[in-house]
C-alpha cells in the first residue's frame, strides 16, 4: 500500500526540521573539527590524507541522516509525544462497526481490523472486512487535549471479487481516539457509489 502524507492541525513541521538543522549544524561542525585536526596529525606524519573524506559530512548530508532517523524512529518515543506533537497511531486494530439506513435504523453489524502505518511523514489506514477493503488517500490528525487525538480521513473502498450487492465507492471518517491511544470511537459516511453511514468502535490489538 501506499502511505500518503497527512496534516497535522496546529503543528509546524517547518519548526522540527529547524530544529534537526541546528543540530545538524553542531555535529557537522564537530566532525569537521576532528577530521581536520586528524588530518592534520596525519599530514605531520607525512600521510596525504585527499580532502575528498571531508565531503560526506557537510550539514546537508547530517541533516539527511538526522532527519531520516527521526522519520522513522525517534518521533515515536512516548515521552516526545508533547514535543514532537504527532500520535502514533501505528499497529492493528480490531473493529466493532454499525451501519444505518437514511432514517438511521440500525441495518446490520460488521466486524474488521484497521492497520496502520505510519511514520513522522506519511501515512495509510487499511481497513479490511469480511467482505471488502478500504485504503486512505488524505488524513488530517487533530489534538483534542484531554479528551485524545482525533483522526479523520478519506479513503476509497473496493469490494472482494463476488460481491454482488456491493459497489466501490468514496468515503469519509472520523475517529477519536483516547489519549492513551488503545481505543477509538468515530463515524463513517460513503457515497460515489455506495450511500451508507455507521459507526465503529476500534481496539488496539495486542501485540
């Protein structure tokens, strides 16, 4: 599947590559230094050291590494949950969903697994039942204080081969997850194709 980037309201992402700059620019600094005064050594010792070792650590390529690191793992460390200002929503979740009619009557009860994937940039909800499969195409991530971390997010639907009384269509959810992030509560509606509406209780699974 294909992760996507996502928007998360009220944070700067502009400000944490700042930040991974600055110390980019110390540990570049740093090694310059000593690389320099190594090379010096050296060349005391009548030893050509080619100035080509100084290039792979420019700021440019520290940053790249930095940031690739804090891409894929750092942003997740719980404790820099406040400072980072993004929810890992990563893992599976196991559905509970109901859906309604236009005049919301209760129609039937579905179960499923969410799974998603995410890192600091991107990221896919996969949603999977027992009779179709859901993927996401844009998501926004919303901090509600206390009350947890809102998700909500578009995604395209496409029924399992057989399905006749089905059709792939657009939809939208939401879901607000607790701020513990092991359970979630949210809405769905579709159309495009499939006019449907319900609700879904998620749980993290164990892992």
């Amino acid at each position: 599947m294909a992760d996507h980037e996502y928007t998360v309201v009220g944070h700067s992402r502009s400000k944490i590559g700042m930040y991974i700059a600055s110390v980019a620019g110390v540990i570049s600094g740093g090694l310059t230094i000593l690389v320099g005064l190594a090379a010096t050594y050296l060349s005391s010792l009548q030893v050509n050291v080619p100035d080509v070792i100084l290039w792979p650590i420019t700021g440019a390529f520290v940053f790249s590494v930095l940031f690739m690191i804090f891409n894929k793992f750092i942003w997740r460390i719980s404790r820099l949950r406040g400072f980072v200002g993004v929810p890992n929503f990563e893992g599976r979740w196991l559905i509970h969903g109901r859906s309604y009619d236009a005049k919301n009557n209760p129609k039937y009860q579905w179960d499923g697994f969410l799974e998603i994937t995410q890192c600091y940039e991107k990221i896919t909800v996969h949603l999977q039942t027992e009779q179709s499969t859901s993927k996401s195409i844009s998501a926004a991530v919303i901090n509600e204080g206390r009350t947890g971390f809102r998700l909500i997010y578009s995604y395209r639907n496409q029924p399992d081969a057989g399905q006749k009384n089905l059709a792939a269509h657009l939809g939208h959810c939401d879901l607000l997850f607790d701020g513990d992030l092991l359970t979630a509560k949210g809405n769905y509606f579709s159309g495009g194709g499939r006019f449907t509406h319900g609700t879904m209780e998620l749980t993290k699974a164990e892992t």
